[in-house]
C-alpha cells in the first residue's frame, strides 16, 4: 500500500506511541506500507519535531528525530507534484493532496478534520490512523 501521512499523525505517533498513529508508525517501520512524501512534506515534518517546546514537552530527543528521519528516508518515495490541488478550508494541507496524487497513493492518513471531510481525491482515500491501521491488518 501507498499512504501520504500527515504531520499530525507523525508528531502523534512519536509522542503517544501506543495508539493508532504510533501503531501507524511501526507499520512503516516494518514495511507494511510505503510513505508517499514530497519536499514541503519533509520540510514540515523536520520543522515541526525540531520545535523545542514540543521536544521538552513530550521528551522527544533529537536523536528521536532523527532516527525517524532516517526511517522516513528508507522507507518513503519522494515525488514531486505537478498538478495544483488546493483545499479549501486550509491551504496548508495542500501539500499533503498533491503529493497523494503524484505518488498515486492509496491513502492519506491524518487526523485533521478539514482533510477528512473531503472524502476521496481521485482514487486516494482520506482515513484516519485507525481506520488506516484496521486496513493493513
């Protein structure tokens, strides 16, 4: 399978590693799935687990960073959107629908609501981490 996961299933999936975005995240891990990621995705997600506050907060280490950096890195493809696909609520999430629809994902896997009350994009499906972890099991 083919999946997009938004920055908020990552960042959840560090932070609280016994549920569904952490058990997500162990399925990549495992290789159960590939990680469809673009630039801007990478980008953010760094960004976003490089924040100190959230690091002291949930004692994320730089090195917990890292490693999944390089996890990502191992077990993702890295496409590059050319077709414009915007969300209307919040462009932010832009991003996330490109890149599904350039790696021809099966999935975007995220818990924002705005992404979820989308329904499909082409042939793309927008779940939540369970319903994504149901899925490969």
């Amino acid at each position: 399978m083919r999946a997009v996961v938004d920055t908020n299933v990552v960042v959840s999936g560090l932070i609280l590693p016994r549920g569904a975005p952490g058990e997500a995240l162990r399925a990549l891990r495992d290789g159960r799935y590939l990680a469809i990621v673009s630039r801007p995705i990478l980008e953010e997600i760094a960004a976003v687990l490089a924040r100190d506050w959230l690091q002291a907060r949930y004692g994320l280490e730089d090195d917990d960073v890292r490693d999944f950096l390089r996890l990502l890195a191992l077990r993702s493809e890295c496409v590059e959107p050319s077709t414009e696909i915007r969300c209307r609520r919040d462009p932010q999430d832009d991003k996330f629908l490109q890149a599904a629809e350039a790696g021809h994902a099966d999935r975007l896997v995220t818990g924002d609501a705005d992404l979820l009350d989308l329904g499909p994009i082409g042939t793309t499906l927008i779940v939540t981490p369970a319903a994504f972890v149901a899925e490969l099991d």
